[in-house]
C-alpha cells in the first residue's frame, strides 16, 4: 500500500496505526510519502516479535510510484465507484497497489490510479478504510502466527497470554 500524505511530527501515530493494519491485514509493505525514517524503524520493530516480512518504505516522489507500480492502483476515496463494485477486479489483480491519502489528497492521484475506490461514501479513516479493503480482498486474518515470530497470543475467553512461539499453550 501507498500511505500519501503524512505529516512526519504531526500524525506519527495514525500513520503507525495505518503501517500496522496493512501488516496485520495481510499486506506486504507500506510505501511512504514523504518518508519518515523513525516510523519505519518503529514499525520494523514490531515484525522482529511478531514475525511477518512486513516492511515500511520511503518514497520520496509519490507520482513516480504509482507510475511505475506494474499492476492495478486501488485509490480509496469516498468519491469513487462503490468497492462491492470494484471488488471483483480487485481480487483478480496480479499486483495490487492500494493507496490513501491524509488531510489533503493531491487532485493527480485520482487521474493515475487505476480504480478509486469508496467503502462507503461517507468520510471516515484511512485505517478503517484500508482495512475494509483488505478483509473484503483477502478476507479476516486467522489466528496463526506470522513466519519468523518470536512470540504468538494464545486466544483466551479472558486474560491475556502471550508464549514464546517453541512454548506449547
Ligand atoms: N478530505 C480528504 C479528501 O480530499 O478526500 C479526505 C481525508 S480522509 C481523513 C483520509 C483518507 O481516508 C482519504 O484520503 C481516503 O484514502 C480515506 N477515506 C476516508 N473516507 C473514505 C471512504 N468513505 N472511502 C474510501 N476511503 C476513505
């Protein structure tokens, strides 16, 4: 996914919340614009325990990326074609690039995107919106844990437990 817009210092934590349900939900890595170095290391730190392949990329131009992505573009925005709509070309897509903008969405995005995209046509978040996308794409995340985890939740009705990923339940 493409994350256009953060404000590095005025939003690191809905841009942090953005990367970690593109990771959770299933997605490979986050493009960033403009790109927030710290973020990446935060967010990197979080794949080290919970596993996953998940990384956080800057992108300085963010026009070159969506130019030069070889596959389908995914724009979410409330103005677009409906994602029930969408969804079946989504789903199909060989590569997909899903992107979401911030506070403003440069006008040029919805000329170069593939599909823009509404879940719903009401205004509401990037991360509820990426993660509708991705559960409708790819559907709920199962309770496995990701390669490479150092440690895994063990589900319980109540508490909390936590075990490092050799420990058995
Ligand atoms: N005012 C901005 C605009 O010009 O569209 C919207 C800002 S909104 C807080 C931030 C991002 O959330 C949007 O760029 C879009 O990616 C996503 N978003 C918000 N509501 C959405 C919806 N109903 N459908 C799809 N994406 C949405």
């Amino acid at each position: 996914m493409l994350r256009v817009g953060h404000r590095a210092g005025r939003d690191p934590r809905l841009t942090t919340h953005l990367a970690l349900t593109a990771r959770a939900f299933g997605a490979e890595r986050m493009l960033l614009h403009p790109p927030d170095p710290d973020l990446a290391t935060r967010v990197a730190a979080v794949g080290a325990r919970w596993g996953g392949h998940f990384e956080v990329v800057g992108a300085p131009d963010w026009k070159r990326a969506v130019r030069e992505f070889d596959g389908t573009v995914a724009h979410l925005t409330m103005y677009g074609l409906p994602l029930e709509r969408v969804r079946p070309e989504l789903r199909r897509a060989r590569r997909l690039l899903i992107v979401v903008g911030g506070a403003k969405v440069p006008p040029d995005l919805y000329r170069l995107s593939t599909h823009n995209v509404a879940v719903g046509h009401q205004p509401h978040s990037e991360v509820a919106a990426l993660a509708i996308t991705l559960t409708t794409i790819l559907g709920v995340p199962g309770p496995a844990a990701l390669p490479g985890a150092r440690q895994r939740v063990v589900p319980r009705r109540r508490g909390k437990r936590v075990v490092e990923t050799r420990e058995r339940p």
